[in-house]
C-alpha cells in the first residue's frame, strides 16, 4: 500500500535503475574513480541507486535485485556458480556495462567471458596521455547529448573484435596523436539477449570527471536497462 500511494503521488516519477558496481584488481584506483566518481555520476539526479562491491564472491547472492551489473574489476571472478549466473544474467535479458579494466584478456581459464560477452578484448595499450574520441554513431541512445568528437588523456586501450565472438558495433573509435590506428573506443556487444554496452575509456580523474564520460556512462547504463 505504502509503494501504490507513493506512486500515486508521483505518477511522472520514473523508477531508479539498480546498478551492482563489481570492482578491484590491480593498476587502477578503483576506489577513487568507481566507487566515488561513477557512483556519484549514476545517482546523480536519480537516475540510478548503485552498490559498489570489491568482493566477487559477493556477485551471485545480488543478482536477482538488479537491473544492471557494471563490472569494473580485473580481478578474478574465480568461481563457477557467479560466472554461470553472469551469463544466466544476461540471457534474461539484463544489462551489463563492461568499464575499462574489463575489457582486458583478464582470465584465461574463463575464455567465454572475452569471447561471447566481451566481443573480444584488449592485450595492450598506448602510454597513458592524450588520444582524441570520435563519435561513429551519433544516433544510438548511448551516444545521445555527447560531443561528436572530445580528446582526453587515458590510457588507448588496442581493444580487438574477436571473429570468432559475438559481433560488436563500433559507437566511438580512438585514435593517437602519434599513429594512424584507430580502435573501438566505444561499442554495443550484439548478444542475442541481453544488452551489453564497452567502455574503453576510464584510467582516472582525466576521464572519469569530464562530461562526455560521464554522459555516455549514464547513456550506457539508460540503455542497458532497456
């Protein structure tokens, strides 16, 4: 009765997307930029309520109260029950946003990971400085509201389809100042189910606290939610 009266009184009021924001691992200050700077993005206005845990094992017992799962962390996600209901997850057609560290070959002993939710992955990267963004695709909802081009310093992330995994689409692309290379920066995995949404982007402050960044995060976990 509580909820029905609530509702009644804010009819307009759209309900929060719930986020579990997966975190830890190594060479990034997750703490700092996912457990303050994104969390602060997501809630911000209402748009999102998130959890942010560091404890993988904290995964599975979670899952059934969320409508996004934003996993940020290169540590291992060793255990095989929370990797099955990952993917169980998503062929429920859930969201998953997939932030910078884990883009990465992170584990090898959980190839379907890069393989069919990643659409691939990156092995290496540029030395941490400036690389300017191109919007590829100005129409999806993801990249709605940001600039069709913006530089910023981060680490280039060499983030490569596999063609043998699911086929992603190229939203945004990264290029160096210094090389002709351009790669996904970017990018919608076409799973058949649920919606998962790539971002290469977010080493640290240079990233995480600029507009587009925080535009096209709040987009990618809009969209993931469907």
């Amino acid at each position: 009765m509580i909820t029905n009266n609530a509702m009644a009184e804010n009819p307009g009021k759209k309900k929060a997307i719930r986020v579990l924001l997966v975190g830890g691992g190594a060479s990034h200050d997750f703490d700092r930029w996912y457990k303050q700077e994104d969390v602060q993005t997501l809630q911000k206005d209402g748009l999102a309520t998130v959890e942010y845990t560091s404890d993988p094992s904290t995964i599975l017992g979670k899952l059934k109260d969320i409508d996004v799962l934003y996993l940020s962390n290169n540590q291992p996600i060793a255990d095989k029950a929370t990797r099955e209901a990952i993917f169980a997850f998503v062929d429920a057609g859930k969201g998953l946003v997939l932030a910078h560290p884990a883009l990465w070959y992170n584990w090898a002993d959980w190839p379907e990971y890069n393989q069919k939710l990643v659409g691939g992955g990156s092995k290496g990267h540029d030395k941490y400085g400036p690389f300017e963004v191109t919007i590829t695709n100005q129409k999806h909802p993801v990249t709605k509201g940001v600039p069709a081009s913006f530089k910023l310093d981060d680490e280039l992330y060499y983030f490569k389809p596999d063609a043998s995994g699911t086929p992603i689409e190229v939203l945004a692309t990264a290029k160096a100042e210094t090389s002709d290379k351009v790669f996904p920066s970017i990018f919608i995995v076409k799973y058949p189910k649920g919606r998962i949404v790539g971002i290469a982007l977010g080493h640290d402050a240079k990233s995480h606290t600029i507009e587009p960044y925080q535009t096209l995060l709040r987009n990618a976990v809009k969209w993931a939610s469907n």
